[in-house]
C-alpha cells in the first residue's frame, strides 16, 4: 500500500521518535475512510513520544489530546511546539488509560496506535475505563500488533530469539481481540480485522539504532515475522 502522508514524516530525526514497528504507517491504514470530522477532540492513548499526535493534529485536523504512561509530557510539548503546533491544537497529557483524567463524554473520538494491547487485554477495560471518556457515538480506532494464529502453547523459536514467553503473551491473533472486544455492552463492534501493513512497517523499525529495535532484528532476522502481524479494531460508542 501507499503512505502518502506518513511519507512526509520519514527524516531520520522523526523517525528517531518511533517506539515500534512505523507508527504514522499504521495509523493511516487505521484511519483509511475513517469517519471522524477535523476539528474533533480526539485521545490519542498510548502516545508514546507523540510523533502520531503531531500526524492526528497535521494531518486529520483533530484537536489531540496525548495521553501516555511512560513518556515525559514536558518533553512532548517542546516536541509538538518544534513541529509548529499550538496548545490549542494539541496537548501532552501523562495518564494512565486505566484512570483517565477526563471530564466523562469529553472525546468525539479516541484513537491508539501499538499501545492498546497493553492496557485493553482485560475484556471489563471499554465500558469500565475508555467508554465513560467518550460521547455518545463517538468512534475508537485501534491497532495492535498481534500474531497470525495464536500459538502461546507451542512458541516458534524464532519468536524466542528476541522476545519471552511473557513478553510475547502481548500478541494475539484477530479472533481472540474480537472475542475480548465483543464482550463490550457500550459499543458497536464495527471491524475486527488482520491489516495490510506489516513488512514494511516492521523494516521501518529494525533499520532504527536504538536497543530495542537491535534487540527485535535477531528474531525478524530468523523469519519470526512469519508470525506476527497488525490488527485493526473499530467501534462506536453506543448512544445511550
Ligand atoms: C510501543 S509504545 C507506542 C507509542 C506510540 N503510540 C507510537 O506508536 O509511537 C507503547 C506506549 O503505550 C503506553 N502505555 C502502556 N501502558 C499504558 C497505560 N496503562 N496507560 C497509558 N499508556 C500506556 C506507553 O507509555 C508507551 O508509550
């Protein structure tokens, strides 16, 4: 597929920023015929660094709020000014997504890209913790990186290379989100599906030279890749 709009983020001083496999790639796949308006407030959860705020606020004309758990805000906001946007567009928040700090239905939408299956394996996580946060008939798009075919019982070697059993009980396949998913009560499951972007995102990241990136080439090397994949997960928030 074609990057357009990530193509325009690829320096290595922004490529520098990405946490994974190309986050700005993911995410305009994720939000292909999306159906949020500019000028919405939207979450994005688990922004890390916030290079996909800077994509969401640029790019999609949605005012950002990005929240994250392990990043420094401060360091964000000097990011977001760097790259021309205002704190009426855009605005570094440190949270955690299990104890959000928002006023209830604040986002027309919520967006997050390589974070969710951190925080959101727990099926009660919509309707206890995000759900509340957004409007009624807001939308949530999501991508995950996740495996092909779950196969915790019997782990590929390749995939040991770089990464624990523990480590890897991160990733599932499509079946298993959608099951977690479904048992949502606020919101309308609209898509639950394997994505297209995957080598090349995964190349993206293992050209970086940060530890963690050097640490993932041992067992892309060996073929782990085989396995893996990206997963995108849409709803909407119910209207009552
Ligand atoms: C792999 S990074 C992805 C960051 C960013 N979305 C990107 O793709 O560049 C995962 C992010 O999830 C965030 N995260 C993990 N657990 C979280 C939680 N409970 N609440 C909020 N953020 C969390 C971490 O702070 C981290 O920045």
């Amino acid at each position: 597929m074609h990057y357009p709009l990530s193509e325009k983020y690829n320096t290595p001083a922004l490529m520098a920023k990405i946490m994974g496999p190309n986050p700005l790639k993911l995410e305009e796949e994720l939000l292909l015929g999306h159906r949020i308006p500019a000028g919405a407030t939207v979450c994005d959860l688990g922004s890390g660094q916030g290079l996909t705020s800077v994509f969401l606020a640029k790019e999609y004309g949605f005012k950002v709020y990005a929240a994250d758990l392990w990043s420094d805000p401060e360091e964000n906001r000097a990011f977001f000014a760097e790259m021309g946007l205002s704190g009426e567009q855009i605005v570094p928040v440190k949270a955690d997504a299990l104890d959000l700090p928002f006023a209830r239905a604040f986002f027309d939408a919520v967006v997050s890209t390589d974070s969710y299956n951190y925080f959101g394996r727990d099926a009660a996580f919509l309707d206890d913790h995000l759900l509340p946060f957004v409007k009624p008939g807001g939308l949530i798009y999501i991508t995950v990186p996740g495996m092909k075919r779950d196969c915790h019982n019997s782990l590929p070697p390749e995939l040991l290379l770089s990464w624990t059993p523990e480590q890897l009980d991160y990733l599932h396949d499509a079946d298993y989100w959608a099951d977690i998913v479904n048992r949502c009560k606020g919101a309308r499951v609209l898509c639950v599906s394997p994505m297209e972007s995957n080598e090349e995102v995964w190349a993206d990241w293992l050209r970086q030279e940060n530890p963690y990136a050097i640490g993932d080439r041992r067992s892309m090397e060996a073929g782990g890749g085989r396995y893996l994949n990206f997963i995108k997960i849409v709803l909407q928030k119910l209207d009552s």
